[in-house]
C-alpha cells in the first residue's frame, strides 16, 4: 500500500493555516469594540482642536 505523505503534509498545513486565521479573525473581533471607540474619540478631539486654531 502507498503512503501518500505529500498529500497529508499539504493537509496539516491546510488545517495549520485554517487555525492561525480563524484566531486572527476572533481576536480581531474581539478588539473591534474598543478599536472604534478608540478611533472616534480620538477623531472628536482632532476636530475640537483644528476647530479652535484660527489661521489669521
């Protein structure tokens, strides 16, 4: 009987890769929440600020 050990290498990588990117997508999800928050609030303090310089 014969062995097929490129095709079982290609499908450990296969799951390999399958498990990095399905972590990468919880933790992006995870941070997502606190990110936007993030974002916004630090958009809100640049539009204060350029609304108060005056370009005279």
């Amino acid at each position: 009987m014969k062995k097929f050990k490129k095709g079982q290498s290609t499908l450990e990588y296969v799951i390999i890769l399958a498990a990095v990117v399905g972590a990468i997508i919880a933790v992006a999800a995870m941070f997502k929440p606190k990110l936007v928050t993030t974002y916004d609030s630090l958009s809100n303090t640049m539009q204060g600020t350029v609304g108060r310089v005056n370009f005279n």
